[in-house]
C-alpha cells in the first residue's frame, strides 16, 4: 500500500508539471506568433462589422450616402434606425421625413411642434444617419448628402447629478457650455428643449441667446427644438435661420400626430392635449384650459431688445441730490440680495 501511495502523488506531481510545461509551450509559440494573430483578428473583426453593416443595410432598405465639400447636410427620407423596428413590431408605420441644412440661407432649424408630434425623434434621427454615415455604414434614408462633420453635440433629455451638486437645469447649462465653448463650423449640434428647468422668461431668454451665440459666433449646422413659440421671429431677424414644425391635425377636442416635419412655426404645443391622452382627470384638465386661456388674454409679446455697444457713463450728467443721499444712507452690510434688487428696481423705475 506504501508504494503504491507513493506511486500516486509521483504520478500527480508529473502531471502538474508535464502540463506547465506544455502551457509554458504554447504560450512561448504564441508569443512568436503574436503579430499574426493580431492581424488575423483585426482582418475577423473587419469582416465582422462589414458584413453586420451589409446584412442590416440589406434587410431595412439603407442607402449609400454621398459626401461633399459644400457643406449641404441634405436627407430625403430619413428614418430613425430603432424606432422604425419598433414601429414595426407593433404593426405601426415608422414616418420618414427630409432634412435640409447648409452653411448660408439655412443653416439653423428652429423646431416647434406638439408634445409627442415627433421632434426628438427627427433630432436623434439626423444625428445617427451623420455618424453611420461617416464610419462607414449605408443609411437608412432614400438619400443623403452629408458633409464631414468633426464633432456631433447634443443636448436631448433631462437628467441630474444630485451626487455632485448638479441640478437637472445645472447640468443642462454644463452641457449647453461645453457645446458654446468646443463646436466649430464643421459641427453638427443637436439641440432639444434648452432652458425648460428654470422660470419661463428665465428660460426664453437663455434660449435666444444660445441662437444668436450659435449663429453669430459658430455658424455649425444646427437643429434647435423648442416649445419656445416667440424664438421663431429669429427666422425674420437673423440670415441662415429657418423654421420648421411637426404637423398635427385637429378633429374637435381631438388631435392626431401626423409626426410630418415641414416649414414653418407652429402656432401652440397642444400641452394640455397630450396631458389628456396620459389620462391627468378631466377635472385638472378643465381647470387647464381656463387657466390657459385666461393666460392667453393677459400675456404681453415678448420682444427681445436689440443689440446695444456697451452703456458709457455720462461725465456731466447730473444725478438728483435726493437719489444720491439715499443711496449713501444705505446700509449695505445688511442688506440681503433680495431686498438690494427691490430697492434697484425701485431707483430704476424713479428713473424712468
């Protein structure tokens, strides 16, 4: 029994060594063997992404796009790779639609529609065709002309980072800056929904002055949706912008979403509409209305101001002896930021 034992872990002790060293041998070869297996995998990993891009192409009715130097982004048909499957899951009919950008008569799509009507789609849509389109893929379009684009920026969705101290707004500026601060002409900026988490004008205010940043300093083909209406009159007032709109169709206290982007503003967001398709009681809605339209006879147009050069103090302008004693009487150390913007406004409106 004794030497038979001893036989045993003999035999399990070479066995551990016979297979470290024929582990030791195939990986010695295969170190001498390391560029072509390289090479092999990088020629398997090639056929792999072409021939997926070929059998997708084939089986959705891609197209071949064309690239130019002019700078025209022009797609005719143009359809969202994923929602079109899913649509189609659900027995549904995915809505193609045509973009039309270039770098001088429009270059800057302001975007205004319906909740729902389609506007985030046509969005992602455009971004997605541009960036299948470059790393070599057909598209899922009738055509597309594009040109090269050195970045994509977008600023969809709404999220926080309550971790880090970032509010939803919070991050939605970050990213707005980085966007401001980084695009270049030859970029394609995506822009949905900029200054919704903050009050209205608050809002408003930072959406315009995104547009006329965009335009003036950045000049990239850029897609701008918004439920901001009075944004549209920048079409009027600013060369390379253009409005367009997803179209609906009213049948009495009923719409439908005919999620067709076409030119033009549109005229209201139909907000409570969609609240009431998500089932909100009728009684909230009701109450909806008559808070919108008591709203709508009350609301003022809001006109943003012209460019000004910057304001130059007056040297012999004489300031009332009155305003001047009280703003010496002030005391600022107690004064809070709030009651510091109410006394201003005041002074202002003595002004006139």
């Amino acid at each position: 029994m004794k030497e038979l034992e001893s036989k045993i872990l003999d035999a399990e002790d070479k066995i551990l060594t016979i297979e470290r060293e024929l582990f030791t041998a195939v990986r010695t070869f295969a170190a001498t063997q390391a560029e072509r297996i390289r090479l092999a995998a990088n020629a398997v990993a090639e056929l792999d992404l072409t021939a997926g891009l070929a059998q997708v192409a084939a089986q959705n009715r891609y197209v071949r796009p064309q690239f130019t130097d002019s700078g025209e982004l022009r797609i005719v048909g143009g359809r969202h790779p994923v929602i079109e499957k899913l649509a189609e899951r659900d027995a549904q009919r995915f809505i193609p639609n045509d973009v039309s950008l270039n770098t001088q008569s429009e270059f800057l799509g302001i975007i205004t529609g319906p909740n729902m009507g389609g506007k985030s789609t046509y969005l992602r849509q455009t971004a997605l065709i541009s960036i299948l389109a470059q790393l070599g893929s057909f598209v899922p379009a009738q055509s597309a002309t594009l040109p090269v684009v050195d970045r994509v920026f977008t600023r969809i969705g709404a999220a926080d980072n309550l971790a880090r101290g970032r509010s939803t707004f919070m991050v939605e500026m970050t990213e707005t800056a980085v966007i401001l601060n980084t695009a270049t002409k030859n970029s394609l900026i995506i822009l949905d929904e900029i200054g919704r988490g903050t009050a209205t004008y608050d809002g408003l205010a930072l959406a315009w002055a995104v547009v006329e940043h965009v335009h003036e300093r950045i000049g990239a083909r850029t897609l701008f949706a918004t439920h901001y209406h009075e944004l549209t009159v920048l079409a009027e007032r600013l060369r390379g912008v253009c409005n367009l709109h997803v179209s609906v169709k009213e049948a009495g206290d009923q719409i439908i979403f005919l999620r067709r982007v076409e030119p033009g503003a549109a005229d209201k967001s139909y907000g409570i509409e969609v609240a009431r398709l998500a089932a909100l009681p009728s009684s909230v809605i009701e109450r909806a209305r008559e808070i919108l339209a008591l709203h709508e006879q009350t609301e003022e147009t809001v006109v943003a101001p012209p460019r000004q050069a910057p304001m130059q103090i007056r040297l012999f302008e004489p300031v009332t002896g009155d305003l001047a004693a009280r703003i010496r009487a002030l005391k600022l150390d107690e004064l809070r930021p709030i009651e510091a913007l109410q006394i201003l406004a005041t002074l202002q409106k003595e002004l006139g």
